[in-house]
C-alpha cells in the first residue's frame, strides 16, 4: 500500500488514493469477497479517486497482520480472530487496539452432516455414533471442542471419533466409515454438495439451550441458518450457529476513504449479493453488527448513521 493509502481527508480530492484489500486462496469466498467490493469501488473510481484492488493472500490472521503492518488497507478475517486480535490472545501476543470492524459478510457456521439412516437430527443424537469432529489445528475441530464443552461432553459419548481433514470427510460418510461430520464453512459448499449427492444425508440442527449460550458469552458466534432446498434432500431451513466472515480495517486508514468503501458496497447492495451465492441472503442490519468485536471505524459509522441503520 503506498502512502497516498493514508492520505488525510483535508487532502486534495482529486489526489489518487489506493486501497488494498486481503482476501484468501483464490479458490475460497474471500477471494470472492475482496474482489467484490473492489469491483463496486473502482465503478466509482472517477467521482472519488479511490482505486482497489484485492491480491489472494493467506487469509485470516495474514490478513490482520497485513493491516497491522500497514501493507494492507482493510481485509477479510473470521469474526473469532477479529476478537482475538482486538484482545491480544491465541495468534496475537499484543492487543491490535487500532483494529477496526467495517460489516460482517456472510456466515461460516458449524455444520454437522449426517447419513439419513443414522437417525441423527439434533445434538443429542449424535451421543453413542461415529462422529468426525475435524483434524487438529482446523476451525471444525476447535469448535467442535467448544460445542462439547459447553454440552458438558467429552469425545467419550461417541462410540468412534474421527479427524479426518476437510477433503476426506464426505467419501468417508459417504463410505459408512462415518455417521456424521462437523464442517465450519460458508454455504454453498463443494464437499456438502459431494456428500449429499453421493449419500442420503441431512444437516442436524444445533440449536439448543448450550448453543443459546456460546452465542451470548462470546461476541464472535453468530446464529445462522442454512437454507433449504441449497442441498439435496434438504429441504427445510436448519438453524445452527458458528462465526463469521468479516471485513476490517485500522483506525489508521482515513474516515473518507472508508466510507467510500462502504458507499460503494451498500448503494449497490442488489449488485452485490448476485456476486457469491453465499451473499444471497445477506440483510445489512445483520452486518453492521453479527460478529463484530473491534469498534466500528468511523467513516463505516458515518455512513450507517446516515442510513439510519444506528
């Protein structure tokens, strides 16, 4: 990011500013995500001199760092390393206590798959079956831990537990070597799509009352609902919880040049969510709060406050 990245509102209007935006590996939504709002900016490049552009880089924690260092401008992240960033825990030694929260995008909610014949269709039943809860060091697996601890469970009330990766998990329900899995991702997805397809196969609701309580004590969990009729042979919306994508920034980047960012996405919000299937059912009053645990920057407040959404 040069310096014309920083440059102060009082500056020219008609100085060429820059944003740079860090998304993930160019397979994932975040890619999606950055080169999204990039899009919506540099359609009004002319009027407002801001130009954007959004290079695949390593993802969450990259991404943060990338801000904190000043080589990006704003970013994608989980909502739960927002949080640990904000407070200094986990991969971050000190508080980024210029780190500041833009919106929420879509959901990345934990998602537990399980064979039809199984008879698995709440959390409860998954005591005494073959449950994969993910490889160590994954989102699924912390999650699922999270989940466990809160239920009052160990890994004890299955009657096998698994780790298998993102990629093996569909053939191995789909193989019977599995009755369910744990996925924290965004929807639609490939590997549901694969083992919904390949196996009858139903998401199990997580909604109960330990579910009600992660959501309230942590700021980075989100309900979340994964619609119906996305999956083969699930027709109903199920409800279930996990964190979210969110868009962040550093109070360090100008007020302007943010709330340009933010003009640009929601006065072509209709645009915006034909982008990414997982952005179809987006509400903006949902993102300017679900999942944010950084302040709000305030040229994003400026722009919400005019709206009327705060």
């Amino acid at each position: 990011m040069g310096a014309a990245a920083l440059s102060t509102p009082a500056m020219a209007q008609d100085e060429q500013r820059f944003v740079t935006i860090g998304t993930g590996g160019q397979t994932g939504v975040y890619y999606v995500v950055g080169q999204s709002i990039c899009r919506l900016v540099n359609r009004n490049a002319d009027e407002t001199n801001i130009r954007c552009n959004a290079p695949s880089t390593g993802g969450s924690v990259a991404n943060i760092n990338g801000i904190k260092s000043g080589a990006l401008s704003m970013g994608v992240a989980q909502s739960d390393v927002q949080y640990r960033a904000f407070n200094g825990e986990g991969d971050f030694e000190q508080p980024m206590e210029d780190l500041r929260s833009v919106f929420s995008v879509h959901g990345e909610p934990l998602t537990v798959l399980a064979r039809k014949d199984a008879d698995i269709h709440s959390i409860e039943d998954l005591k005494g079956k073959r449950v994969n809860i993910g490889n160590p060091g994954s989102g699924q697996r912390a999650t699922m831990e999270v989940l466990l601890d809160a239920e009052g469970w160990t890994t004890d009330v299955f009657s096998l537990t698994s780790e298998l990766g993102a990629a093996e998990m569909a053939s191995a329900l789909a193989d019977n070597n599995i009755d369910a899995m744990a996925y924290v991702v965004g929807h639609p997805n490939g590997a549901i799509q694969e083992a919904t397809t390949t196996v009858d196969a139903n998401l199990v609701p997580l909604n109960d009352a330990a579910v009600d309580g992660l959501v309230e004590k942590y700021p980075y969990y989100a309900k979340s609902v994964i619609p119906g009729g996305m999956y083969k042979g699930n027709e109903k919306d199920v409800e279930t919880f996990g964190v979210k994508a969110t868009f962040v920034t550093s109070s360090k980047v100008p007020e302007d040049v943010v709330y340009q960012v933010v003009k640009a996405v929601f006065d072509n919000f209709d645009r915006f969510k034909r982008l990414h299937p997982a952005f179809a059912d987006l509400q903006p009053q949902e993102m300017i709060s679900a999942g944010l645990s950084a302040p709000l920057h305030e040229g994003a407040k400026r722009y919400y406050q005019e709206r009327g959404w705060l």
